[in-house]
C-alpha cells in the first residue's frame, strides 16, 4: 500500500505545533498499465469543425445526421508544452485502478469488457459502466476517481492523457469514504 505523509503546522498566538501523519493511498489490484506511447507537444492551439456535408458520410456514403454532425467543433488550447500518453489498462474481473487523479484529461475508450467508473465528488456512490466500444472523459485536475470490473470477463481500456510537461501521469488518493466496496 502506498502511503503519502503529511505534515501540519499550526502557528496560534505564541505556541507552535507540529503534527505528523499518514493518508493512505488506495492500491491498484488485478490492473496492468502499459504505456503504449508518449510524445511531446509544443503548447497547442487548434480548432476543428465540420462545415461540409462531405465531412459527415459515413463509410457507405450516406449522410447521417447532418444537423449534428455540422455542428460539431473541437478545440485545444494549452498553456505550454504538454505530454501525450497512450496507456493500455488491463484489469481482471473484480480488479481495480485504486482511487487516483490526472492533471490533465483523459479520453478513455474501453476496448474490451465493462468498467465501472465511480468518482469521490459522487455522496451516493453512482457507478457509470462504460462497455466495449464505448468511452468517457477523465477532466483531470482535482477530479478523483476509481475504474473497477466489476463483471466476470476481463476488461480493457486504452487512456490517452493529455497532461503539463514532465508531470507525474497518476496521483494516488485516499479512499473518500463515499463507497463502501
């Protein structure tokens, strides 16, 4: 188990007092993390956008759903030089990512199986199962989260972080307290 130290130091009227202790990270378990890439971008500031029916055909050439899709924009902005990784997560049935944040997003794709996705902001403990073919957004930042597999079959996704220059990719955190698995 992971352990992070704190220390606290309280200054009141003339006294000081110095206290010391533990929070405790939550492990990883039946999880393999492979980095699958890691590339550095200068800072960044694109747009895309659809702004033609061409843009919208599907690989049969039918237009599908023009009004959605010629509204569809993106865009990215950094504030400096950023860090691209592309992680393979493998996780056993009943495995677990450990709670942990990002400091930057994550777009996660689950490739194979069903993950279930619970976040520490979240007093009723919700999960969110993606499965197979589906994906979610990891927004990073003080945002923390657990991925479990909570299903009999293996489960996989592949990350692709976006993250600050040389920052550590994974931060561990305490259980929240708001799940009781």
């Amino acid at each position: 188990m992971k352990v992070k130290s704190v220390v606290t130091l309280l200054i009141a009227g003339s006294g000081i007092a110095l206290s010391a202790g533990h929070v405790l990270a939550t492990p990883s378990s039946g999880l393999t993390a492979t980095t699958l890439a890691k590339s550095l971008f200068e800072p960044l500031d694109v747009e895309g956008h659809v702004s033609s029916a061409d843009a919208c055909q599907s690989s049969q050439g039918k237009i599908e759903d023009w009004e959605r899709c010629a509204g569809w924009k993106a865009r990215a902005n950094t504030g400096g030089p950023s860090d691209v990784w592309v992680v393979d997560n493998k996780l056993v049935p009943g495995g677990t990512t450990g709670w942990h944040s990002h400091p930057g997003p994550s777009l996660i794709l689950v490739v194979a199986g069903t993950v279930t996705n619970y976040t520490s902001d979240d007093p009723s403990c919700t999960g969110h199962a993606y499965s197979a073919g589906q994906g979610f957004v990891d927004p990073g930042g003080t945002h923390v989260h657990i991925l479990r597999n909570e299903d009999s079959l293996p489960a996989e996704t592949i990350a692709v972080q976006l993250l600050p220059r040389d920052a550590v990719r994974r931060i561990d955190a305490p259980d929240p307290g708001n799940c009781h698995f």
